[in-house]
C-alpha cells in the first residue's frame, strides 16, 4: 500500500476544523490507559483490564448500538482468576450508558500511537480540502456523520459483535470517499514501496481507489492476516458515505444556472 504525505491542492482558507480535530484526538489519546501502556511496551494484565474496562464505558460496541442498551456484564478493569487463568473480572455495570453517544467518543479514541499517527496522517492530507469546500460547519457536521455511518454500519453487518469500535477512521474514510469523487485528478505524494519508499506524485485516484479496495479485500477476509480486531467494514461504510455526499456536492458544483 502506497502512503500518502503531501497532496497537490491548493486551499482558500485555513483548515481550523482539522487542525482542531487532530489536536483532540491526540488529547484525548494521553488521557486514556493505551497512551502509557503502548509507550511502556507490551502491557500486563493489569493494564490491560483497566484498557478494556475503559473502552466498554466509553467506546462503541456494535450489540449495544443494534439494541440500544448496554451490555449486561463489563469489566472492572481487574484482574480474577479463573478456570482458564489469569482475566478480567466482570460485572454490572456501574455507570449509565448511552450507546448512540458511544460513537461520537469513538471517533476519538485510539489503540495507541502508531493507530492515532496513521489515522491523523490521512486526516490532515484529505481533510483541509473538504473543509475548504464545505466551509467549518458542514465540515464538521460530514465528518461526524460519516463516523456514525460507519459505526452503525459496521455493527448492523455484525449485531452480536462486542469488540469495541475504537478510531476515527470510519469518519477519515468518509472524508477520502468524497476526496476521490471531487478531486480524483489531484496529484498526492507519496511513498511507494519498491524495495525502499520511493516518493512519487500519483493521483488521488489511485491512491485512495487503492485504498478502498484494500479495505474492502480486508473486510471479506482476503490478504490481511491477523487482522480481525480491524473493523474494515466500517472504513468501505465511511467511505460509500463520504463518496455519496461528493457525488452530490459534484452535481450541485456542475448543474447550470437559471438566468433571468
């Protein structure tokens, strides 16, 4: 996979939204447990309990999202023993819950650097230009409403599914669709890989059309071994979202004018 570093496409105005966005994400990253266990190297059961005690309080997990309830046991964030060793303990929840307000929070949180690095990369590239072309509001109004596509698409294909939905992919995959339908000529740098990284200016088309189709390969389980804790599904949602809403802004940019 090609990865992308500097696009060709001029702006009108500062893309605060974006910048905005990255900043909260990369907050939001150090205010959670993933920031230090992934910063201390492999985390320990301990860590890792209070991880995912945090990620079912505050991430969006696909059965509750299609019964719009929480789950009925949900770890402590200790750690018991059991008949299997070492896990973590479970219980009623302790808190209250809103699964549709779940998302929103899942669009800012992250496994660890490396999950928050790739995701703002793509951000910060694609975004700036569909900020500049929906102004700040509708930016941020497309940008929210991709991620809840993708979250609430993702768990209709998958309702018995309780792995937490974790990233801000699901709302950057929207930002790429409607990126290729506006701009699918725009020349984007990046790394090619061919023995090293090679830079070379390719077009947008290329690039996020590679990348979809990667996504959707990954999604019905081809070519990404390992790679089940990744809720590619949710990116090819994001992404038929944000391309839909190009298409439209594309014919709305295209159609003629009344003269009078």
């Amino acid at each position: 996979m090609v990865i992308p570093i500097h696009d060709v496409n001029p702006l009108r105005r500062t893309p605060w939204v974006t910048y905005t966005l990255i900043a909260i994400n990369v907050v939001a990253l150090l205010l959670t447990p993933a920031s230090l266990t992934t910063v201390a190297g492999r985390p320990g059961p301990v860590a890792l309990c209070r991880q995912a005690a945090f990620y079912d309080h505050y991430a969006a997990i696909p059965r509750e999202l299609i019964r719009n309830r929480p789950l009925r046991l949900v770890p402590t964030g200790r750690v018991g023993t059991g008949p299997q060793g070492p896990g973590c303990v479970l219980a009623v929840p302790s808190y209250h819950k809103v699964p549709a307000l779940s998302v929103l929070f899942s669009m800012f949180l992250h496994t660890g650097w490396l999950h928050l690095l790739g995701n703002m990369l793509f951000l910060l590239i694609f975004g700036n230009n569909i900020e500049d072309r929906l102004r700040p509001a509708g930016y941020l109004l497309f940008y929210l409403a991709c991620g809840y596509v993708a979250a609430y698409g993702f768990a209709a294909a998958n309702p018995g599914s309780v792995q937490p939905l974790i990233g801000a992919s699901g709302a950057i995959s929207g930002i790429l669709g409607a990126y290729l339908v506006l701009w699918p000529r725009a020349r984007v740098w990046s790394l090619v890989p061919f023995l090293l990284f090679i830079p070379l200016r390719i077009p947008a088309w290329f690039v996020l059309g590679l990348w979809f189709v990667l996504q959707w390969a990954y999604s019905v389980g081809y070519g990404a071994s390992g790679s089940g804790s990744v809720a590619y599904l949710a990116h090819v949602f994001g992404f038929v979202a944000g391309a839909l809403v190009g298409l439209l802004l594309r014919a709305r940019s295209t159609r003629p004018q009344a003269s009078g």
